[in-house]
C-alpha cells in the first residue's frame, strides 16, 4: 500500500550495511597488509639476483606484485587477500629459482678460472722462455727476425694483468678476475704468433 512503511528490520540491515561492509573491510585491511608486506619484503630481498639471473621471470612476478599493490591501495582488501597467495607462492619460487641460478653460475665461472689459472702461467712462462731464447740466440740461421723488445714489452703488460686478476680472485670479485683472466688469453694469442711459437706452451 502506498505510504506503508518497510519493515523495521529492513531498514536497520539498511542503515547498517555500509557499516557492516566497512568492518568487513577493515577485519580484511590489516592480513591484507601483512600480506604485502611479505611479498614486498622477499622481492626487495631477492631483486638484485632475480634481476640478473633469471630477468624474464623477475619481470612478471614484479608486475603481479605492482598490480596487488595497487589494488591495495584502492582498498580493494578483498581482491588482496584472493590473489596475494598465489603471488607469495610465486615470489618464494622466484627467490629459490634466483638463488640456484646464481649458484650454478657460480660454479662454472669458478670452473672456468681454475682452468685458466692452470693454463695461463704455463704459457707466460713459456713465451718468457721464448722471447730469451730469441734475445740470446737473436735472428740466426733459419729464425725470422723478431721485435724481441715489442715482444717483452707486450708480455710484461700481460704479466701485470694476470696479476691483477690474481688479486681480484684473491679479494673475493670473482667477475674481476675472469674478465682480466679472459683478457690475458686473448692478448697471449696474438703475442704467440709475434714470437714465432704457435703452440699453446712454447719450447725452451
């Protein structure tokens, strides 16, 4: 009937529905919270590795968090905790993945160094051998003449070098130390052919 009232009841679940939303909300905005805050914590913890070993995956994951970060900030508590699970299960995976990355990686450059520091100081000593030979004997019969003091002037910056990348190994920056170890073989090569000796290990 027109102008019958609806029933008290009704109008007090009406009155009280945004409140009762607003609670709900709120009982959801503290786990919401702590949610992001574990995912934040173990991204921020994980990031440089991620980044570098395993970049493609570090990207998705940072974009899901991205995104519940901003549904947070909307308050939208519910949304959270719905998806927040999923993405910590994901960061967690991400943060092992990263650490196995590294390790394997770890291991073959630490592979890679012990087989230059067992190569490289063979065939310095062998081309100092060389060149002395050369500086003694000089361009005799059937030896083409060389720039012994090129060739010794190129060997000592190669001996300074591989000292170097001995000391970075030394010191812990493994990275360092390949790449001047890696740098050291490169300028051997061409040293090699200088001199006259094409094997790896020159003779006396």
């Amino acid at each position: 009937m027109a102008g019958t009232r609806p029933p008290r009841t009704l109008t007090i679940v009406a009155a009280l529905g945004p409140l009762l939303i607003a609670a709900a909300c709120g009982n959801q905005a503290q786990p919401a919270q702590e949610m992001i805050g574990d995912l934040e914590s173990i991204m921020a913890a994980t990031s440089a590795d991620a980044v570098k070993y395993v970049p493609e995956r570090y990207a998705d994951i940072e974009a899901q968090v991205s995104d519940l970060e901003s549904a947070y900030a909307r308050k939208d508590y519910r949304s959270v905790m719905a998806r927040a699970p999923a993405a910590l299960a994901a960061v967690q995976a991400l943060a092992a993945d990263a650490a196995a990355k590294k390790a394997e990686t770890l291991q073959a450059r630490r592979r890679e160094w012990s087989q230059l520091a067992e190569v490289l100081p063979e065939r310095v000593i062998g081309i100092s051998r060389r060149i002395e030979m050369l500086e003694h004997r000089g361009a005799g019969k059937g030896t083409p003449a060389v720039d012994t003091l090129a060739a010794r002037k190129d060997l000592n910056a190669v001996t300074s070098l591989w000292s170097k990348a001995q000391a970075a190994f030394a010191a812990g920056n493994l990275d360092e130390a390949l790449q001047a170890a890696r740098q050291v073989a490169a300028e051997l090569d061409p040293l090699v052919v200088s001199i006259g000796c094409l094997q790896p290990a020159c003779p006396r």
